[in-house]
C-alpha cells in the first residue's frame, strides 16, 4: 500500500513539474517577437494630439458639458483570415509574423468557432491570427496607419466613411499587408490581407467620425 502510495505521489509531482514546464514555454513563446518595451514617461505624438487638439475640438463641437463625455478610442484589433492555413501550416506562422511586425506585439493564433463543410473547416482548427492594441502600442500603430501605410496603396482616394457598426466602433479591410512599412516585400510569404477594427466609446457614429477624422482618417469624400 505505501509503495502505490509513493509511485501515485510520484506520478503527481511528475505530471506538475511537466505542466510547469508547458506553461513556462507556453509564456516564452508569447514573448516572442514582441518589441522592447517603450521608454518610461513615452507619450505617442497621436495621444499629445487627441489630448491638445482633437480633445478641446470635440468638446466644442457636440456641446458636452463634461471632459468624461468625450469620445476616445479605447482598443484596436488587427487580424488575419488565413484559409489556407488547413492546407499549410507554413502560411499561418509567415501571417503571425507579418502581424507582429507590423503592429509591435505577438500576434497569437485563432481558432475556428464552429465547423463549415463547404470551406473544409473543423471547430477548433487554427484559421488566423490576431492582435489586441492598447495604450502606446494602439496611438503608434494609428499614427503608423494614417500616415504611412494608407497613403502608399495604389490609386488611394480615402477609406470607406460609411463602415461604422451603429455603436461608435469603425472597421476597415486592407488587401495587402506589404503597404506597411515594416514589412520586407522580399521576405514575406505570400500576400494577404487584414481586418483593422478601432472600438471607441462613442455614442454615435457621428461622434466616432468626427473622433477619427480629427485623429487623421482619411475617409473619402
């Protein structure tokens, strides 16, 4: 009896030290392609610019009677669809990649939600990637956007001003991931596509285009 007893114990500390290990390689593998760390005290120059311009413009312009009314951008989500990804494997890591380069933090995988036979696709199977920006890493990644990856896609005349979801949150597709600067057209797999969606605390869409108009979107005229 106090053999099993020992062997049982055993098998136990055996099997916590392995979910130990699991979870420590899991946390390295998160970190992995992150950037350093901003400096302390950093203030993004499109966070100084809601604060001193677009913030005060705001306030006017919808007569609030309180700073806590003012709409303000609370997270971006960037994402990739890859549905190659149940054919090769290969496409799906190069996508993680190009989307953590190109927004500063490590994208992780996504799963699907629920099984599609037409589309060949099982609940569960790795079908894309995703990021989740806050703070410094979401005004740089704004800036980034606005100012440099927009202009550069071909015949650009403005983005789409009518794809507000009726809550204040605004979405936007791009075709290539290439027109960011941060991606190696040489070195890159293949090319795709991403899903932008900037949630804001808006009421109305009306708010939220005039938030991010302000801001530097580009919508077309």
């Amino acid at each position: 009896m106090a053999e099993n007893k020992n062997a049982d114990l055993a098998a136990e500390k055996k099997a916590k030290a392995a979910e130990a290990a699991a979870r420590k390689k899991a946390a390295a593998e998160d970190k992995k392609g992150e950037s350093a760390p901003l400096p302390k005290g950093y203030v993004p120059n499109m966070k100084k610019k809601y604060r001193e311009s677009v913030a005060p413009e705001l306030m006017k312009e919808f007569s609030y009677t309180s700073t806590m009314q003012i709409p303000r951008i609370v997270k971006v989500i960037v994402s990739m669809g890859v549905g190659e990804a149940k054919e090769n494997k290969k496409i799906l890591d190069a996508a993680v990649e190009d989307l953590s380069q190109i927004t500063g933090q490590h994208a992780v995988k996504t799963k699907a939600k629920k099984s599609i036979a037409t589309f060949k696709i099982r609940q569960g199977q790795e079908i894309g990637c995703k990021v989740t920006l806050r703070g410094s890493y979401m005004w740089e990644f704004l800036d980034r956007l606005m100012n440099s990856a927009l202009p550069r896609v071909k015949d650009f005349r403005g983005v789409n001003a009518n794809a507000f979801d009726g809550h204040g949150n605004y979405s936007l597709g791009l075709t290539e991931q290439i027109i960011f600067p941060e991606i190696d057209f040489d070195k890159i797999e293949k090319i795709m596509g991403l899903n932008i969606a900037i949630v804001t605390t808006a009421r109305t869409d009306k708010e939220a285009k005039s938030l991010l108009a302000k801001m530097g979107m580009p919508f077309r005229k």
